[in-house]
C-alpha cells in the first residue's frame, strides 16, 4: 500500500485496482481489462451522524477504516478479491455493536454495447421481466454485453443501477451494518457468462443478416400434409393485402417433398429434391419466384436428417445407418437415417441446401429434426452409444454438428437459418438466426386446444432468456381462429409478441374474421424486445412486464395472465415491476378499452380462465399525456416516434407512424385541470377526436398510404 501526504490510498487486488481519496471520500475501482471503471463517493452514517472513511490507522492493508466523530477507529471496510471478484466487507472493531449503513453514489463505466438486467434469480418470483430500448428497473443488478458475452455481476442488498448511454451508468448501492448478510458488496467481471453457463456454442446473432425476428406465414398448422403450390400462392395474396403492409416478411412453404401427401414425416422423400408432383407440378423454383413476385421473400422447410424413399435408400445405402442385423435405423425425420460420421453424406447435405438457395431462390431455411427433446430428433440420436456404434466412423468426434454446419455451408452466409427444435445447449447456437424453442401447437389434424398454448408459453418462459442474444426465439405459429375463445386467441397473442418472438401466422388467412385478423397485425412488426431475466424461468409466471424506453417517453406494457381453469384477480405490487412503490401510475387496458385509473403501490384486476389482460402503465404527469394506441400490442412502442408536452400553447406534439387504409386509435389521459379543445394534423379528414370519458380523449387517424403522420393535441 502506498499512502501520500494527501492521504491517498492505492492497492493492487488481483485483476483490481482501488484508490481512495481520503479527502473526498472518492472510491475508483478499476478492472485490469479496462473494461470496468467505477467511481464514486462513500458515505457512512450512524443515528443520524456522519462518520468519516478513512486510511487505516494500522498496518493492515486491504481495508479503510469507519471515523466516527471523535476521531476513533470504530470499523472497516475490508477488500477480499479472487481474480474477477473483488467484494467489499463492512464490519464492527471488536465486539462493538452498533447499527449504520454504507452508501456508494456514482458511476460505473462498462462497454458500450452493454445493458442493465438481473442475472440473481429471486425466491417466488412472479413477474418476467423484458425491455425494449435501454430500459431501466429497479431490480436490475448486472449490466451484459451481448458482443463480448461479458457481464458485471453487481452484488449490493440494496443495488441501483441507471443508464445514461455510451455504456455509463449511474449507481448508487447501499447496505447495513447491523445486517451482516447485507454489509458485503462485490463485483464481478464475468466472462463468457452465456457459454460457460448456458450456451457452449455462444456466438453474437448476425444482425446484418438477419436484423430482427422473422415473421411470416407457413401451411403445416392449418393445412398439414395437403397444402399445394396454389394453396401458398391463393394464401399469400390474402397476406399481401392484411398483414404485408404491417410487416409481415416471408412466406414458407412445408410438406413439398415427393411422397409428403400423408403424415408420418418419416415416410416423406427428404433428401432427394424431388417435390410432390401432385401438389407442386411447376417446381419449387417457380413458386420461389412466384412468391417474390408478391412481395414476400420465399422460405422453405427441409427434414435432412432421413428419407422415407425406397429408391433413395439403395441408390445410397452405404450412406444410412443399420443395426447389428443389417435393419436401417428409423427416427421422426425417416424410414431410413443419415449416417452424419461419412464425409460423402455431409457433403450431400451441403449440396442439397445449396440447391435450395442458389439455383430455387429461397432465403429463409426451416430446418427440422434439430436438437429437439427426444430420440427422435437426430441430436439426440446421435449422442447414444448403441447408435455411434453403428457409424462408419464411430470416433467421429461431434457429428451433430458437421450436420448443421454443412447446412449454413449450404443455404450461405446471406440465407436465414432457424433451427426447428433447436437449443441453445448445441450447436444451433452458432450457426442458426433463430429456433423453434416451442413444442408444436398442434397435434396433425387438429386445433390447437388450452394445453397446447401452456406449452407455447411455458416454452417461452423458460428460454426467452436467449432470445434477441443467442438467436431469434421460434414460440411456433401464432394461430387466432375461431376454434379458439377470444379471450384464448389474445393470450396466444399476447404470449408470442410481447416478448417481441417471432410471428408466423399458421391460419386459413381468407377465413379469418376482422377480429381475428386485427390480432396478427397487432403482432407486426415484431417490436425489438430483449430479456432482462437471463436465466431460465420454469414456473408459470403470471405477471410479464415489458419495459419500453424511447428517448421522448418510458413506460411498461404489463400482461396478467390467468393459466388456471377460474376467472381470477391478477395484479402486482409495483414494486415487482421496479417501479417506485410511492409514486402515482395510470393503467389503460388493451383488450378491453378501458382506462383503470391512477394507482399506486398496488393493483390487481379480475381475468377470465385461460385469458389475459394487458396494461399501458405510465407514471402520472401534471399535464396532458399519451396512454396508449390500439396500432401494437406494446401500445406505443412501434409506431409512436416523438412526442412531446410544450406547456406555451398548452399542446401535445407527436409524430405516429399509420399503416393504410387502418385506422389506428391513440388514447390521452386529460387531469382535473385541463380540458380537450381540439386534435390537429395536415388532413383534416385522417383525424377523428372523441372524448370517450371525462379522463380520456381518443384520437383516431387514418390514411390511404402507410406514412408518419404529426399531430397536434391543444388544451384549455
């Protein structure tokens, strides 16, 4: 240790270093790397009293010593470090008791691609927390860079963190004396926190080449085994005009392979390229071309794994695998299976996807049997000893993964790759955009029913933890017709997009009622949705809080979900959602309409079995404020792009993006004070204001074009 004259402390701590201003009380703490700065004031205070932090009065390195104001040593701050770790340790001189705190107040500087969010599950944890934008919670105790997949592990009883952008944050931590559990502080630097916990194949998603979650359309969940070129195209006309203009991507064609008129998959020719003559009599170059015409980019879904074609299998037997007596290996993907240890089959896969993409013209590849939940799906297959047995090459060190690195070989660097049952625990991880982190929603031939959307979203709790780090998260078809209840068809809704999911709509789009349709638009766009919690989730939370920051507004998207069989009241103590518990919220419902009222500390509503409701919730202002628009389930968080309260001309001023011919509703919260006077745009005849209540006004506007419209709300 060395200490000047001006009282300055500096140590060297593993990767840490510290110094301490004695005459500031101004703590620095920074990592070897550089990659972590914090600095900052402490402050310790006792009944009502200040206690100075001071050099050590003693020998003893590693630790500050508590002043209280008569000038002697009463405790200490002792620094404990183990490599990335470094911990602060309050605690009493000698058999002292005396109750205080310690405070921090400062800044932590990370990198800059970093955000805040909870890495510290919590006991009886109700609420799932997302953000979209660099959104700030009270319970956030850990800032990640996605790049680098690195972490701060920040650990404090009391610990806020705040960002203001370019990877700084503010932080303020606190903890008691008395409270010897919340006297310690620490800080860690973890890297590889995905791949050495979760995800072994970690790899930044490619936002080049593929910016946000896929969304589109695809037969299998309405039509199965009998869709045909004409049923994609008739499909896709009814997509261009009702779910195109809201964003609606790609179109993705299944079940086209020659021998695919009927289940089971394993009896479809999968690897030879040939299509069902009978459903796809022009190729699938034509309907690739057809379907880009339409202005939908093509996409495709391949089963590599097998084949159920006879003539396949002895044209290339050497290729599949055989049990001691010569019998072929069957699994979900085919009669007879791929022996992934040969270097001629990887090659044929590699081929097969090239031809898809290359010569057909498809850009988005859905591929199936991945690593999935079960011996049918070939990850699994592959990993028991009887089967590795069976391989040419039984030492093939990881053939899984030759497997799906030759089919991103094939379909190309450009190309969209979701992993139908992938998992963030194999190598889909480093090659795929996205995978299908759902079960089916469907059983063949069937609706979906009740246990079908708990899986949905119980899939989606327990791995939305990598979605928009690892890869696009795939919950499976979002699908809202009328063999579902309404209140059912919302939660669906609800459950895919507010976690900002992939959306693939699966329905009978030309059957579809103006209701049912109306929720896929509000699915789309996807809005740009990132976990908070990242770990697993594997309780049935029934709380979702969406957290939205823009730089003209914060507020939450809040979803109550009811998963048992009774109507029920859900609510939450703000608190649960890192909201201040003090403070005075306006809640506006989404599926119903209707303004809930200011509130504070806590709220809870009746929700019908198998249902949900979804909350706007906004802090309340003195003035005027927007509440909420029925464009988007995130209310506000797609389509508003600026607006603000300009008290001269008591006025509110935005900017909001309207698709055409769709009308779109904003709803604004007038207080006591103030009343409604008039709505304003450039065409008079695209705006309708009603004041629905004597709190809300709703302003409907409307165009022939999609485009950003400006509004101006006056005020008396």
């Amino acid at each position: 240790m060395i200490q000047t004259t001006a009282v300055l402390i500096s140590l060297i701590l593993g990767n840490w270093q510290v110094e301490f201003d004695e005459s500031s009380s101004r703590l620095d703490v920074v990592q070897k790397s550089g990659e972590v700065r914090i600095s900052g004031r402490l402050d310790f205070t006792t009944q009502g009293k200040t206690w100075k932090v001071v050099a050590p009065r003693d020998a003893i390195q590693n630790r500050l010593a508590l002043l209280d104001t008569k000038g002697d040593v009463q405790g200490y701050i002792s620094f404990q470090n183990n490599g990335d770790r470094l911990s602060l340790l309050v605690n009493h001189r000698t058999a002292q008791s005396y109750a205080g705190e310690l405070a921090f107040h400062g800044e932590v500087r990370f990198t800059p691609d970093s955000f805040a969010c909870n890495t510290q599950a919590a006991k009886g944890g109700r609420v799932l927390h997302l953000a979209s934008g660099n959104a700030d919670s009270a319970l956030n105790d850990s800032l990640f860079d996605p790049e680098r997949d690195r972490a701060l592990l920040v650990r404090a009883a009391f610990n806020r963190l705040t960002t203001k952008g370019d990877g700084r944050y503010g932080l303020e931590l606190r903890g008691r004396i008395d409270e010897t559990a919340e006297a310690t502080w620490s800080f860690t630097l973890e890297r590889n926190y995905y791949r050495n916990r979760y995800v072994p194949y970690y790899k930044p998603i490619n936002r080049k080449r593929c910016p946000s979650p896929p969304t589109g359309w695809m037969s299998w969940n309405t039509y199965f085994d009998r869709a045909t070129a004409d049923d994609n195209l008739a499909e896709a006309r009814v997509g261009k005009e009702h779910l195109q203009p809201f964003g609606m991507e790609f179109w993705s064609i299944e079940s086209w392979q020659d021998n695919s008129d009927t289940l089971p998959v394993s009896h479809f020719d999968n690897l030879s390229l040939k299509p069902s003559p009978r459903k796809f009599p022009l190729g699938m170059k034509k309907l690739a071309d057809d379907i880009r015409a339409l202005g939908f980019r093509p996409g495709i879904w391949t089963a590599p794994f097998g084949t159920g074609s006879k003539e396949f299998y002895e044209a290339h037997k050497g290729w599949f695998l055989h049990d001691k007596t010569g019998k072929p290996l069957s699994t979900w993907n085919g009669t007879y299976t791929i022996d992934p240890s040969q270097p001629e089959v990887i090659d044929y896969l590699r081929e097969i996807h090239r031809v898809a993409s290359r010569d057909w013209g498809y850009e988005y590849f859905k591929i199936d049997g991945m690593s999935g939940r079960s011996k049918g799906y070939c990850a699994h297959f592959f990993e028991r000893p009887e089967i590795r047995a069976t391989f040419k090459d039984p030492a093939c060190p990881n053939p899984f993964e030759r497997c799906v690195k030759a089919f991103r070989d094939g379909i190309g660097e450009d190309r969209v790759f979701l992993a139908c049952q992938g998992h963030f625990t194999g190598p889909d991880a480093a090659y795929a955009d996205a995978s299908r982190t759902g079960a089916d929603i469907v059983h063949p031939n069937q609706p979906p029913k009740w246990p079908n959307l708990l899986s949905q979203a119980r899939c989606t709790l327990n791995q939305v933890f990598a979605h928009n780090i690892v890869f696009f998260a795939d919950p499976d078809t979002l699908l809202v017709g009328d063999f579902l209840e309404i209140e059912q068809a919302r939660l669906a809704t609800t459950v895919v997009a507010l976690p900002g999911q992939m959306m693939f709509s699966g329905d009978k789009l030309a059957g579809l009622k103006t209701e049912r349709m109306r929720l896929l638009q509000q699915s789309l766009p996807v809005c740009n949705v990132r976990p908070l919690n990242l770990y697993p989730i594997f309780d049935m939370r029934p709380v979702w809080d969406l957290k939205v920051r823009r730089p003209f507004e914060d507020w939450d998207v809040v979803a109550l979900f009811n998963w048992t069989e009774n109507d029920a009241a859900i609510g939450f103590d703000f608190a649960e959602l890192g909201l201040a518990s003090d403070a005075e919220y306006l809640l506006y419902e989404f599926w119903t309409n209707s303004f809930q009222g200011a509130r504070k500390g806590h709220f809870e509503m009746p929700v019908p079995k198998h249902g949900v409701r979804l909350l706007a919730i906004h802090r309340a202002k003195a003035h005027p404020q927007f509440i909420s628009s029925d464009r988007h389930i995130t209310q506000g968080a797609v389509e508003l792009k600026n607006i603000e309260w300009q008290e001269t001309g008591k006025c509110l001023k935005g900017t909001v993006k309207v698709v055409k011919n769709s009308p779109m509703t904003m709803r604004f919260r007038v207080p006591s004070a103030c009343s409604f006077d008039a709505a304003k745009v450039a065409d008079a005849s695209a705006c309708t204001a009603v004041a629905e209540t004597k709190d809300i006004v709703a302003v409907t506007l409307k165009s022939p074009e999609t485009k950003d419209i400006a509004f101006t709300l006056t005020f008396k």
